[in-house]
C-alpha cells in the first residue's frame, strides 16, 4: 500500500530525470558502448594508422588532427570524450559504414567529392590538403609523369589511387593496399618506387622516428582534397549541428589548436582554415 503512493508529482519528477539522462548531455559513461544510438555514446569512425591525422597508439589511446576535430564536434554535440567510440574506418569502408549506421560520424582524412555525395552527406570542409608523392630520398621522382612504368602504392577506395587512373600517371604500376601504413612500409623496403595520397598523411609518415630522413615529399600539389565530416545520407539534422560546431571550433582558435598540436611536429605547412561550405576545386 505504501509502495503505491506514488503522486503525479513525483512520478513526473522522476519521468524528468531519466529523460535528461537519455538525453546525453552528461550522462555517465556507464554504456558498454553496444547501443547503436542514442544510448549515451557516440561512434565516429577514424583511420588508426595515420601518424598526425588519425592514429591508435599502442596503449590504446587516439591521437591526431582528426581525432581533435572528431572529438570537438562531439562535445557540441553532446559528448563527452568518455562518450566517444572510435572505430577504424578505412578507405573503402567509409560510405559502406554510414549508410549501414555502423558510425554516426566520420572524420578520417575524408575527402567531399561528387561520386560519395551521392551516398553519403559531408559537413564541412574542415581541411584542405593535395594529393603529393614520398618517394625515398634519393629517388629521382620528382614529377607525376615520372612515374609512368614506375612501381606506385596507393590504397583502395582512395581519391588518391583513382587520380592517378584517370590523370597523373595511368601508365603506373599502381598497387592498392586498405591503408597507407602498408604502403609506406612497401616504400622502405623498396618493394614500390613511390607512394602517394594527401600531403598531410605523407608529411605524418616522412617525420615518423622510424623514418626519419630516409624519404621526402615532391611538393607537387596535384589535386585539391577537401576533407569533410561524411554524415548519413539524409540526417540533416546532424549535418547541421556539424557544421555549426566546425565554424565554432575555428572561430574560438580551436582549429588553429588543433592544426599546431598535430601537424607542427611533422613541419606540415597546411592551407588556411577552409570556409563551411565552400569546397575549392
Ligand atoms: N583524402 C583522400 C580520400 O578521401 C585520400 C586519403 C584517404 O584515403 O583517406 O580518398
């Protein structure tokens, strides 16, 4: 009988409380992480072998421009970084992983073009980067069309290996692997004669402990990439709150922050904070 006097009152209370805890904000991270939304965690997903850019360091922990970015975005959007899953989301993966909701989000050296615009949305841009080539040191590589015969790794799914089919080198050898840190090896081994993707993931590698001085970039500026924020296809919504908390992070310095922390060690000299919307072709 006690048990039953409950009141309007309190159960409205009560009904309050946990609503403001469904709703995120701060809510405790007490969630496995299983929930596919809502449930007070947010997947994003990230590329986990891109020193500078988007990196899982072997105690586990994440670190790069993009993990910044990601993780900014996510406390406007209600997360806290406790609240954050990263997922790896390789190249060829990224549309494929929101359109099956696997991600919420994805910040992972992602470049906006027409073919994924068909499949997915980006917010942004947030970085402007080119496609360049690493060669070793002493190579003699020093123009796209250098590499035509040449052995050239890239990675499947990228922008970077389908320039090169179409324009700068189509008579390449051209080897596709799912992610740079194997091309790169490949480099060091003299198994290819070049790699090449967005300057700001090669400068990453080239300054690398391990690398240190045994490779350079050419310099060539042989695409514009505008990295954006890929949303699911249709979730206005979240595309929206993205890029309000993009303008916000360049506009309160976070941005410049973000840029100094993760590219000043590897001397990479990157463009101006992009503007929202405004995609340079
Ligand atoms: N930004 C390019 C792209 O989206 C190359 C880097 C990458 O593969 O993530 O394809």
């Amino acid at each position: 009988m006690k048990l039953r006097k409950v009141t309007a009152a309190s159960a409205a209370v009560l009904a309050l409380a946990l609503s403001a805890t469904a709703c995120g904000g701060d809510s405790k991270d007490d969630s496995s992480g299983s929930g596919s939304s809502g449930g007070g965690k947010i997947k994003i997903g990230i590329k986990y072998d891109q020193p500078g850019l988007g990196l899982k360091e072997p105690d586990g922990s994440f670190s790069g421009f993009d993990v910044d970015v990601a993780t900014y975005v996510a406390k406007q959007l209600g997360y806290e970084p406790n609240q954050i899953e990263f997922v790896e989301t390789k190249s060829a993966d990224r549309e494929n992983a929101l359109a099956r909701g696997d991600v919420k989000l994805i910040a992972a050296t992602y470049s906006i073009n027409d073919e994924r615009k068909k499949k997915v949305d980006f917010a942004g841009p947030y970085l402007l980067a080119h496609q360049d080539l690493l060669v070793k040191k002493d190579s003699k590589i020093s123009e796209a069309t250098d590499l035509n015969g040449e052995k050239l790794c890239s990675v499947t799914g990228s922008t970077s290996a389908q320039n090169v089919k179409d324009d700068f080198a189509p008579k390449a050898q051209l080897k596709q692997n799912s992610g740079y840190s194997e091309c790169i090896a490949a480099l060091q081994s003299g198994a290819v004669d070049a790699v090449t993707t967005d300057d700001s993931i090669l400068a990453g590698f080239a300054a690398q402990d391990k690398y240190k001085g045994q490779f350079k970039l050419a310099g060539l500026k042989l695409s514009n990439e505008n990295y954006g924020i890929g949303v699911k296809k249709g979730d206005t919504a979240t595309l929206n709150k993205v890029n309000a908390a993009l303008e916000k992070m360049v506009s309160d310095g976070s941005w410049q922050k973000a840029v100094d922390d993760n590219f000043g060690p590897a001397g990479y000299k990157n463009e101006p904070a992009p503007k929202v919307g405004v995609i340079v072709k």
